[in-house]
C-alpha cells in the first residue's frame, strides 16, 4: 500500500514542477491563499499532462521544501556571506519567489528558460 510519498523526484520532474510554479496564473492563485488543496490539485493535472505521476499532497510538499530550502539558504548566506552550500534548482526558485508584485516586466527572469535544460545540474552539490 505505499503511495509513492516518499519516491524521490527526479531532476526532469522538478524542472516541470518549477515550470508549472512559474505560470504567472499559478503564482497568483498561490498567493496570500491558505487553502490550496485545489491549486495543487490542477499543478499535479499538469504534471500528468507530462507524464508525471505525482498527486496534489507531493506536489505541496516538494513547493513548500524548495522554498524552505530556498529560505534557509538565503539567511544562512546572510549570516555567511560566502556561501558554503549549493541548491539544486536555486537560480529557478529564485527567480519566481524574487518576482516583484508589479507584473513579468519587472521579473528579471525568463520562464521558458526554466524547462529548457540549459543548466547542468549535475555539478551542484545536493
């Protein structure tokens, strides 16, 4: 009876997961809300349409430990200055969660960029 919960993602599956986060819709939607069962809900629906197979409580879950990590690492190179440690996917989650209120003119970042592969993730220390 084991759901899956605890299967690791992939680095491909991230990438659309951080894709769908970025669609300027989602983002909204995701705003200010506490109930968000039903965005993550049509975030997994997106997903499938790719081919992955991940329900709407691994969706939140693997949203809420990219921007916690995102958080941690933040402050900790605040304290540090230099940072020691890496995360995969930084520059992506970084781009949407800097993302000013004022629109995508203002956002420094391309979002087509963020399924496109061009980075090696590979180097990157976990």
């Amino acid at each position: 009876h084991d759901t899956g919960a605890g299967k690791h993602w992939s680095d491909n599956e991230v990438r659309a997961l951080i894709n769908i986060w970025s669609d300027e819709k989602i983002q909204q939607m995701l705003e200010g809300a506490t109930r968000n069962k039903e965005i993550f809900e049509e975030i997994a629906r997106r997903l499938m349409k790719r081919g992955i197979d991940r329900d709407w409580k691994q969706c939140r879950t693997k949203y809420k430990n990219l921007k916690y990590e995102y958080r941690a690492l933040q402050k900790e190179n605040e304290h540090l200055g230099n940072p020691r440690r890496k995360m995969r996917f930084y520059d992506e989650v970084d781009c949407i969660l800097r993302r000013q209120p004022l629109g995508p003119s203002s956002w420094g970042c391309e979002s087509s960029s963020l399924l496109s592969g061009t980075k090696n993730f590979s180097d990157e220390i976990q």
